[in-house]
C-alpha cells in the first residue's frame, strides 16, 4: 500500500479529488492488468499556509499546488512531494469565467512563479487585459494584491487567501481552480515518485542491515560534518545508547579526540590505532566521492581488544584441531648438497597429488617435509592432519582415522564423529610411521587409497574423500612385505613417490648451522650465551644416532647447564662423555672391516654391506664406495636379492 497525501488550504480545495483519484485507480487497473499492481491511500490535510512548519505528515508521498508545494519542499527535505501543474487549460478556463463574471476587466494574476509563467501570453486567447505578479511568501500575498490595485487592476485571479483579500479591498476575485487534467498528471507524477522512492527505501534497508549486522563500526558524514551512516556495531563498540544520529552533526554525538579528528581531517588511512574514552581502535578512513567529487568521509572501525580476542579463538580452534601446516621448505636448515636435493625433490614432488612416502630415520625430519610439502602444493590453503600411527591401539586408531557413526559402540558420541580422513577433505593427511600398522587396517587403508571413499565404523554410507596421503616410515617396508608384515599392494600405493631422507652422518656440514640456529634460541632473551666454532665443530664429529632430534636435545641441555656463558669446546667433552668413546669403536669398526672385507670376493662384500646397512641401498652405495647404478648392475649381475 502506498500512500499518497493531499495538503491543502481548505477542504474540497481541489474539486472532486477523491472522486478522481478513484477514476485514476481504475484507467490504471485497465492499462495493466497483466501487471502486478501495488495499492493506493490517498488522504486529504487541510492546514494553513503559515502551519505548514509544524506539520508531521506520514506519508510516502506528498501532493500539494502553488505556493504550499514551495514551503513544504522547504520543511520536508528527504519526503517526495508533488507540486500539482496548473496548466495553460486552468489559465484559460479561469480567466473565461472571470472575463464572464467581471467583464472585459485588467486582471492581476498572483502565484508562485511555477503556477503563472507566462500567463501574460494568454492575453489575446481570452481578449482580456493581464498583468501577473510571482507571489514568494504568503505574508507578500495582500502588498501584492494592493500594488496590483495601484497598477488599474480590477480583478484579483489567485489563491484562496490572496483573493480573500482582495474581495475585502472591493476588488473582483476568483480562484485558480485545479483542472481534472492537472491533477491527473499530478497522481501519474506521485506514483512515480512512490515507487522510486520505495525502491530506494528497499535498497537502503538492505544496505543498512547489512551495516548493521557487520563486525566493524561504520560512520559516515557529509562535508558539513552531518552524520549519513551511524551502524549498530558502532554504537557498541563506542558504548552510545542513542539510536537517531542521521542528519545530526558528529561534534554531538563522538567526544573530542584523535578518533573525531581523524574522521574530520582530509586525509586517508589504513590500519590506524586510536583511542577512544578507555579502548584502542583499528581505524580505516577513506573519503567518498561522487562523480569525482568529494562529499564526505567514512570510517570502519574495530576494538582491538576484540580484535585479539577474536584471533585467539580463531588459532585455538583450528590448532586444537590439528588442521593446520606450521612449516615450509624456508624452515629446513641446511647447507649440504644432500638436502639442497631432497628439498628440490620435494617441491616437485608438491606440484601433483600423487601419494608420498618419506622415508628416513627417526629424527630426520619426516614430518617437516610433510608439512612444508602441503604447504608447497595447491591444497596449501585446506587442512592438514597429522596422525602417529604408532601411538594409538589398533582399534583407537582405526575409529580416529575413519570416523564412527551415532551408536556404533558404548561411548560413542551422539552424532557420531568425523575422522581424519573427512577432516582432511580438500587438503593432505600425514601417515606417521605407517609400517606400524595392523593388517586389518592396512586393508581399510588400501579401499580409501583406491576409491578414494571412506565408511565410518558402525555405518553404511559411503563417504568421497577428496586427500593427498603423504605416509612416512623409519622402517624397510621391501623387508617387511617380503616377511608378509606389510601389503605389497598397499606399498605400491603409498610409494608413487618416495622421498629418502639422509640421517645427520650423512650431511655432517648441516650440523653447525643446525646447532647455532638451536643455541640462538634457546638462549634468545638472555644478554650472554652463545657457542665457539670450534665447540659446533666437535660436535659435528659426534655421532648422532638421534639424527636431528637427537642434536636439538642436547643443544637445548648444553644452553641449561651452560647459561651465562658462551659454550666452548670444554663444555662439549664434558657433557657429551661418550664422545671420544664413540669415535675410538668407530675407528675400530672400520679398521675392521678394512682387514676383513678384501679377504672376501666382491659378491660376499656387496651382500655383507647390504645386510649392515638393513636394505638400503643409498647407504650400502656410500659404503661400498660406489654408485646405486653401479650397485644395482653388480646385484644384477650376481643375482643378489634384497632379503
């Protein structure tokens, strides 16, 4: 329903109003039939002219005439209002009835300048005498009509009030009538009007309840410093219990400070911290402009004491989760060849979804090249699980990994549970020591590796999975399938692409950079500590069974005992004792193997060394002294199997 008011002097002011209105509604239903059609209130308000200020009117638009529409325009700055035409017809009939009424008489026509432009061209029309006179406010009404007097005329054609007078004066009078054409017109306007005005009603709603359901506080204002846009976050971030703000000015509503100046100034900012009464605010101002013209300034704004909240929340959820990668190939310290490969390797490697096994010994890393693998790869941006393999039961894991349906076994969770594998949908699941688990897992495993679908425990619903399986093993999965311990099917699977880790005996160069990295942090804060280069050396000679783990362990235990103090060589023949015990059975070992191995032929050796080695043959070829080709020809050759 749209409403539609008629504000005039006097009731019954214009003639027939509601009986046309009607007749209006009805031409309208004809022409549109097949459209859907919104309904129209009309209503008529009789007030005086010097009233009109204190006038409330509740109404979608406004239908007025003359000097009326002017003041209303003035004291209703965002209503729509119509001003009704009077048109060359109204003159015309107007002037005939007084030319019959009066005679052959000079008229003085008197109205706003829209009612009577150009009236004086109607003169020869009617054969009368015309003289007009632009009426400005209705207090000018009666010094017009007595300069008209002054000026011959004899007839006073114009508004109600005006020609009140007039009669008063002894002159003739008659008043400008509203033809059924105009006010016509005048409805086709106002339901135009309405129906602009509707839309954009609709629009700033739409607008206003997205600002108002936003995180961030959001103000606007004009150039004038009149508030256009006040949102709800705003007013309870700034703690303001007022609700009507639109079109007052800021100075009343924001207390003086940096925050209302920022607002105030020409200036644009980004990500600026302010205060405001007792909080700090993360502030962004930009101006708005209009066809390249500036018209106002507009903030948005947080409480960064939410702010921090919200973050904290945020990173607790998802690190409680296990969904997220914290390293990438930038954290892998090294300077040796070996790793410079490896990582070269594995950012191929992180360029397709193939599956992955990482192979390396314990404290080499596996799950940091996991990690920084996913990170590499365009799944990058969705979640990354990590499981051990090896740290939960058989039935534990199983019910981890593939989740569990409501009622599937006492102590089940109502709605069940989703797991690992539904979790990591989008993005990579890290298998930790694969080799340690049961073949009846192993059999589930192979069903997700090859359908890429899941079944929770306890359920009959097939579930598609979309996962990068990245596996890893400290063990020889060959010697494991050749014992019957491990799937060959399930090997295969995983080893699309396998990834060896070299243990730290390998890449003994890395092992100063990795020790002054793990003594700068663990002394990090502290005014004194640090190691001598001559103390990393020695420890790059000590044997780290351990690997990596093993050296960041006593790195952190040498920056305990030694605190304070730079850590020299002393330190490290005094807290690693075995040292010198280590490189003495080593030695021993070699020289052992130096008498024993020539004595043997190149078969026994080749197989010896394998054996020491268990399987592997990266190793066996650094032993041996000699390249894998060369070793894989010479097994050939001999018809060596790996056992």
């Amino acid at each position: 329903m749209i409403k539609i008011t008629l504000v005039v002097p006097r009731k019954g002011y214009i003639k027939d109003a509601f009986e046309r209105f009607e007749e209006f509604n009805r031409l309208e239903e004809m022409e549109n039939k097949h459209e859907a059609s919104i309904e129209f209130e009309l209503e008529e308000i009789v007030v005086a002219a010097d009233k009109i200020s204190e006038l409330e009117i509740d109404a979608d638009v406004i239908i007025s005439r003359g000097l009326m529409t002017k003041l209303l325009k003035e004291h209703n700055e965002f209503m729509p209002i119509v001003d009704i035409p009077v048109q060359g017809i109204d003159l015309i009939r107007c002037l005939s009835d007084c030319k019959a009424r009066f005679g052959r008489k000079k008229v003085a026509v008197i109205g706003a300048l829209n009612m009577i432009y150009g009236v004086e061209n109607l003169a020869d029309v009617v054969d009368l005498p015309i003289q007009s006179y632009i009426l400005e406010s209705i207090e000018h009404s009666a010094s017009l009509v007595d300069l008209a007097a002054s000026e011959g005329c004899e007839v006073v054609l114009s508004g109600l009030s005006t020609s009140k007078y007039a009669e008063e004066l002894g002159l003739g009078a008659a008043v400008v009538e509203t033809g059924k054409e105009s006010f016509r017109q005048a409805l086709i306007e106002a339901k135009r009007l309405a129906l602009v005005s509707l839309r954009e009603q609709e629009k700033a709603q739409r607008y206003q309840t997205i600002l108002n359901y936003a995180y961030e506080g959001v103000i606007a204002i004009d150039l004038k410093g009149h508030i256009s846009v006040f949102n709800t976050a705003a007013r309870e971030i700034l703690s303001i219990s007022e609700e009507s703000f639109i079109g007052r000015s800021i100075d009343e509503i924001l207390k003086k400070g940096k925050f209302r100046d920022l607002l105030l100034s020409d200036g644009d900012y980004r990500e600026e911290i302010v205060s405001y009464q007792s909080i700090q605010l993360s502030v962004k101002k930009v101006g708005t402009f209009l066809k390249g013209k500036k018209v106002g300034n507009m903030v948005a704004f947080q409480d960064v004491t939410g702010i921090q909240e919200m973050e904290g929340k945020i990173r607790k959820k998802i690190h409680s989760r296990g969904h997220v990668a914290k390293y990438t190939f930038q954290d892998i310290l090294f300077r040796s060849i070996e790793i410079e490969k490896t990582i070269e390797t594995a950012k191929r490697y992180s360029e397709v979804d193939s599956n992955i096994l990482i192979i390396g010994e314990t404290g080499t890393g596996k799950e940091i090249f996991a990690q920084s693998i996913h990170n590499h790869s365009k799944r990058k941006s969705n979640p990354f699980v990590a499981i051990n393999c090896a740290a939960l039961p058989e039935d534990l894991l199983e019910s981890e990994l593939f989740g569990y349906a409501e009622g599937a076994f006492t102590g089940a969770m109502k709605g069940g549970k989703q797991g690992f594998f539904e979790l990591a949908h989008r993005g990579t699941i890290f298998l930790d020591e694969i080799g340690e688990i049961s073949p009846k897992l192993q059999s589930r495993l192979l069903r997700v590796l090859q359908e890429r679908e899941i079944m929770r425990i306890g359920d009959d619903k097939v579930i598609p999975v979309d996962v990068r399986i990245i596996a890893a093993t400290n063990k020889n999965l060959i010697h494991m399938v050749k014992e019957g311990d491990f799937r060959e099917d399930l090997y295969y699977r995983l080893s699309v692409l396998d990834l060896n880790l070299p243990p730290l005996r390998e890449r003994r160069g890395d092992i100063p950079v990795l020790v002054n990295a793990f003594i700068s942090k663990a002394f990090r804060g502290q005014e004194k500590g640090g190691i001598t280069d001559a103390a990393s050396q020695k420890l790059s000679e000590a044997h780290w069974e351990g690997n990596v783990r093993q050296l960041q362990n006593f790195c952190e235990r040498l920056t305990v005992l030694c605190k304070g103090k730079v850590i020299d060589v002393y330190d490290i023949e005094k807290y690693l004792p075995n040292m010198n015990q280590q490189r003495e059975q080593s030695k021993q070992e070699k020289e052992e193997d130096a008498a024993i191995i020539p004595q043997r032929s190149e078969r026994e050796r080749i197989v010896q060394v394998l054996a020491k080695c268990n399987y592997n043959k990266g190793k066996a070829a650094v032993e041996l002294g000699m390249s894998r080709t060369t070793l894989w020809r010479k097994m050939k050759q001999w018809n060596i199997e790996t056992e």
